[in-house]
C-alpha cells in the first residue's frame, strides 16, 4: 500500500478533525496527523491525488513532501 507524506496548515485540535473528517469516509485509507509537526502521513490504496484534493476541500494549504 502506498505511503503518502503531506504537510497541512493544521493549527489546533479543530484542523485535526476537519483533517480525519475528510480522510475517513476514503475506502483502504489509514493515517496518522500530527499537529506538532503539520505532517499528515497517509497509507492508502486511493491514488496520490485522491487523497489531496480530500485534504485540500478542509480550506487548509496542503504541500506532499517526497
């Protein structure tokens, strides 16, 4: 399963949720958000794409790092 790595404007306990309520709902996606760090690292059988354009619809700024 792929591995995806993204750093997401993420502030408060608020963006933790608004980032686990948009990457939930995607089938064979597991993940971890770290508020410290900003990261947001995804294993998922969806396509790299998928699983920013999710992130992105929180309104937060999404980089991927490689």
């Amino acid at each position: 399963m792929p591995v995806y790595k993204f750093e997401v404007e993420m502030t408060c306990d608020g963006c933790i949720k608004a980032v686990t309520d948009a990457l939930t709902p995607i089938a064979g996606t597991t993940f971890t958000a770290d508020l410290g760090t900003k990261n947001v690292t995804v294993n998922s059988t969806q396509p790299l794409g998928t699983i920013k354009s999710a992130l992105e619809a929180t309104g937060r700024t999404v980089k991927v790092i490689p």
